[in-house]
C-alpha cells in the first residue's frame, strides 16, 4: 500500500465510533490530520483521548446548514483532502409497516447525509492536486434484504450518486468511490441483533448466525478490515480507482 500524499486533512462523518472511529485511526496512522464528525461530542472526545483523531466537529448530517458550518471550520484549520462520508442509520420493518417517516429518515441520514457532506467539501477540493471522497455504503447498496427497503433503498442512491459524481469528476485530481460493507461488528449491528433477539425469541449467538449466514466466509465483518480498503482507496495508488463500489463482505457480493 503507497502512502498518503504529505499530511492531508481527512473529515470522517460519524467518527466517533464502529467504522468511522477505525478508519479515523487508520488514516491518523497513515500520516492524516483528521477531524471525526458526529452528533455526541463526548464520543467524539474519547477518539481524541484515544488517539484516533485530531479534531472534533459537532452537527447531524442530515441537517444541511449545520453540517456546513462544521465543515467550514473544520477546512478553515486545514483545507479538506479526504472526506469519509461514513455516518448512517438502520432501521428495520416489514415493507407495509415502512410508513413515509421511517422512509424519511432513512434518506435524509445516509443518503442526503453524503450529499450535504459532498456539497460542502467538493468546492475546495476539485481545485487541489489530491482529493478523495468516500461513501461508507453497504452491501445493502448492492442487493436487497427483507424488511430494511427504505435504508436498501438510501444506500442503493449512495451508490448511484457516487457512480455519476465520479464521471463528473473523472478529469479532476477528485476520485469518488463507495466502500460497501457487509454486516459488520459494530454497534450499529449490535442494534439489529437486539432486534432479531427480541423479536424471534433467539439467543445471542443465534441471532448473530442469522447475520453471519449472509456472509460466504460464515462471520461478520471488522470495522478494521473495512478501514484497510478505505485507506487504499486513499493512497497515491489508487488514483485511477473511481466510480466504483467496494464489496468487503467476504464473497457475499
């Protein structure tokens, strides 16, 4: 794996935790100076203490004017080279129980969440000689799965936007790309295991099988491994990588 370019400034939404908080950690080892993004300042305080990121900026992503201002401040320290679009939400039903709310919702964190995040940083950085923008998607991007179709449906549009932006972007120094995780061991799946707990009656351990039976490798994913593909994606070679989304999910795709 190539290096990065000399220190960029790297902003990861949703980096206080799970996938973020590791590719957060990643990029800070890689030589980034990097400012996790979040809702909860005290989450986003103890990846500082831990040494995973440099700087913190407070705002919801789905709330546009808000995140904008965090972005501009956080460019005002450093110029932003890599965004890391990684913030998101799941919420399960069956599909005629998905009212227009939980539809709602589900677009406006992981899918406008990503466009107001690109909004504000692409100005800045399609003028530089380096610039990465990533979009922490899923598999969910990629096939469907019963009773997630409103969240299915914002990260399929996660991929068709960063599919067509990459074309936009194709003869600047900007490469744009999606990383779609499979069920990954985080708190994020911990709430759907709760779930499955709770509503099937299951044991821990089988509710976890029923996640893991998804993958052909039979286990879920590491934050960590998803975090090594992101960071390539970061590096001086993969520069002709775009437009594409990024299945670490052990064959599932």
């Amino acid at each position: 794996m190539s290096a990065l370019p000399h220190s960029p400034h790297a902003l990861v939404t949703g980096g206080g935790r799970g996938i973020g908080r590791a590719i957060a950690a990643s990029l800070v080892g890689a030589g980034a100076t990097v400012t996790v993004l979040g809702r909860n300042a005290a989450t986003l305080e103890e990846a500082i203490n831990a040494g995973a990121a440099h700087f913190a900026a407070i705002a919801d992503v789905s709330d546009e004017t808000a995140l904008k201002a965090a972005i501009t401040e956080a460019h005002a320290r450093q110029p932003i080279d890599i965004l890391i679009a990684n913030a998101g939400s799941a919420e399960s039903a069956p599909f005629a129980k998905s009212d227009s709310a939980l539809f709602a919702r589900m677009i406006d964190v992981n899918f406008m969440g990503v466009v107001h995040a690109v909004r504000a940083v692409l100005p800045g950085m399609k003028d530089r000689p380096y610039g990465r923008v990533i979009a922490i998607a899923s598999t969910a991007g990629l096939k469907g799965y019963a009773y997630v179709s409103a969240y299915a449906a914002a990260k399929h549009a996660v991929i068709g936007l960063v599919r067509s932006l990459a074309l936009e972007m194709a003869c600047s120094n900007v490469t744009v790309n999606a990383v779609c995780p499979g069920f990954t061991d985080t708190d994020l799946v911990a709430g759907s295991i709760d779930n499955i707990m709770k509503k099937t009656g299951r044991t821990r351990e089988q509710a976890i099988a029923e996640l893991a039976k998804h993958n052909p490798q039979g286990r879920l994913i590491t934050p960590q491994e998803v975090a090594n593909a992101v960071l390539w994606l970061c590096s001086e070679n993969a520069s002709a990588i775009t437009g594409q989304a990024i299945a670490v999910a052990g064959g599932e795709i």
